[in-house]
C-alpha cells in the first residue's frame, strides 16, 4: 500500500510539474505575441476556440475508443496515449510556429541553483503558486 502511495504522490508531483511547464508560458504568450491589442483579441479567440473544440473531443472520444475495445483497460490506455500524443503534437507546433512580435535583449547569464528561486521573491508569483495549488488540492478531493 505505501508503495501504491509513493508512485501515485510521484505521478502527481511529475504531472503537476509539465503542467505548470506547459501551462503558464501557454497562459502568457498572448501579452508577447503582439502589442496590439486587436492582435492578443484575435489570438485569444483562436486559442480559446481551440481550447473550446479540444474540450468536447476530450468529453466524447474517451467512451467512443474506450468502447471499441472489448477490454476496458486496453481501452484505457490506447485513449490516454492517442490524447498524450495528440496534445503533444499540438504544443510542439504551436512552440515552433509562434513567434513573437516583442522582442527582448538576449541576457546571457551563468545557471545556478540559487537562480530557481528567484521568482518565489515577487510576491504575484507566490501567489499564484498557492491559488494553482490550493485548486489543485480542492479539485482532486
């Protein structure tokens, strides 16, 4: 049972972790796309309908692929896989075909370990992090 527990708490950490990888530039992106505000409308809308369009492919094709096989739990992971590959696909492309219009000064600096906990001093930051965590906690329960 704790082993069950360690890998479900390691699972999570790690899905968390390429979430908020993938999810706050994603959030982000439409301020540096453009500094038109037409512009960021426009890309919103795309992306919110894109995202609107993903949402009912993820509510109706799970019981489709999950169905076609006589075993549930093939079914199961054939879904998760086709999903993981899809959006991957997706968010590989759009990393390779977005380009942003505001360009910023190249800062070359040496990596350190200190260096990862400098956005945990802006307080926006460090609350954004709770409220992600917080929902996090409330939606899984």
């Amino acid at each position: 049972m704790a082993l069950q527990i360690i890998s479900v708490l390691l699972a999570y950490l790690i899905f968390v972790a390429v979430q908020s990888t993938i999810m706050i530039p994603y959030f982000s992106l439409s301020s540096e796309i453009s500094r038109d505000y037409q512009n960021r409308a426009s890309f919103n809308s795309y992306r919110l309908g894109f995202s609107i369009f993903s949402s009912i492919i993820c509510v109706t094709v799970p019981g489709i692929i999950v169905g076609a096989f006589g075993d549930q739990r093939l079914g199961y992971q054939i879904m998760s896989l086709s999903f993981g590959l899809f959006f991957g696909i997706s968010i590989l492309l759009s990393g390779l075909f977005a380009k942003e219009e505001i360009k910023s000064p190249v800062v070359k600096t040496k990596l350190s370990f200190k260096a990862l906990f400098e956005p945990l001093k802006l307080k926006p930051f460090r609350q954004y992090l709770l409220m992600f965590y917080l929902c996090k906690s409330r939606c899984r329960l």
